[in-house]
C-alpha cells in the first residue's frame, strides 16, 4: 500500500468514527426527548431511532438495544450531577459540615427537577436492573465529587471507609427521591426534608465535630 492509499484508509476511518460518535449523540438525545413525553417502558429502540433519523438497522451498530442506550444515557446524566456538585458552594452554605451536606442534596433534587429523564431512568422505580447497576457505579464518582467538596471546606478525619460514606449519603437521599417520585410524580418539599434528615443522620457517624479548613 502506498503512502497515499494509506493516508486516505485512515482518513475514510477518521470520518467513519465521527459519524460513529455523532450517530451516538444523536441516539442518546432522542432518548432524553422521549423520556421527557413518555414513561420508560413506553419508549422503544424503534421510537429512538427514529426520533434520532438513524435507520434502525443501523442504531443496533451503536447500542445492543434501548437498555443498552439508556446505560449509556446514564452516564451523560451522571456527568450533569458531578458538574453541579463542583460548583462553588455559597459561604452561608458551608458555615458547618450540615449545612453543607443539606445544600449538596437540593443540588441533586434540582438536577432531578430539570431532568426528568433522569427521574424516569434513576430514581423514577422502573429503572431497568442494567441501568440501575452502571448507575451505581455512576454515583461513586458522584460520591468522590462529594467527597472532594467536603474537603475543600473541611478537614476531614482521616476515618476508613469515609469516601464510601458519600456513596452511601446518595443512595440514601435518592431511595427516599425515589418514594417521592412514585408517591407523588416529583420530588416535594416535604421529601426533600426527609432526604436531608436521613443523609445529614447517617454523615454524622463519620463528621460530628470536624471544623472548617
């Protein structure tokens, strides 16, 4: 193969990853769109593609099926979680460790609120089990998030198993967003409450006491 016949095979493979990617995009996009009119189980790999205008033939290159798209689409939400939970805390929000904890859990309940999709595929209590186990694995690192937060504005004990702890803290506060999301089709008030008692009860085990930086 010549040089020439060589730079045009990695140009051809360079434009065919990019359509990859944007075929994905696209496929991922439609998915959130039709979460937001539909419930889950109403929402077919047929539906996505066609919303996304990627033949279906063509979609399965891309996914297995939709809870193969909706795996991947978790990891997009997941990624609009830790961006809201790296941004700057306002100082009457981190005067004590509570406050910021409960500050960090109506971060998360706005993200749920402008999101619905990640209300129907996270805490929405139709969550497919495949979908429900990448998100695990997502809210580790929104729990590493977390963690680093807190150490930005408190000195934390160096206590075994305390990173973990911010895991635990969001599948807590998200098991009662779940309750609310099914009692009630939105994450109330009255929940959200809860969800700051239950996560700032079960921190306290490991932050009682630490001070600011």
């Amino acid at each position: 193969m010549t040089n020439r016949q060589q730079i045009g095979v990695r140009k051809s493979h360079t434009v065919m990853n990019q359509r990859g990617i944007e075929r994905r995009s696209k496929l991922r996009q439609a998915a959130y769109e039709l979460l937001c009119e539909r419930d889950i189980e109403d929402v077919s790999f047929r539906d996505i593609a066609a919303r996304a205008d990627v033949p279906e033939g063509s979609a399965y290159h891309f996914y297995a099926n939709r809870f193969d798209l909706f795996t991947a689409l978790a990891g997009d939400l997941s990624d609009l979680f830790i961006k809201a939970h790296q941004a700057d805390v306002p100082p009457k929000r981190r005067g004590n460790w509570q406050d910021l904890a409960a500050h960090l859990v109506e971060v998360g309940a706005k993200v749920y609120a402008e999101n619905p999709p990640a209300c129907a595929l996270l805490i929405g209590g139709k969550t497919p089990p495949e979908v429900k186990q990448a998100d695990r694995i997502n809210d580790r690192r929104v729990g590493e998030v977390m963690y680093n937060v807190f150490a930005r504005y408190f000195v934390l004990p160096e206590t075994t198993g305390l990173r973990a702890a911010f895991y635990y803290f969001i599948e807590i506060t998200d098991l009662i967003f779940m309750l609310s999301v099914i009692e009630h089709g939105e994450i109330t008030p009255a929940m959200l409450k809860e969800a700051k008692l239950a996560g700032t009860g079960y921190l306290a085990h490991y932050l009682d006491g630490v001070r600011p930086v």
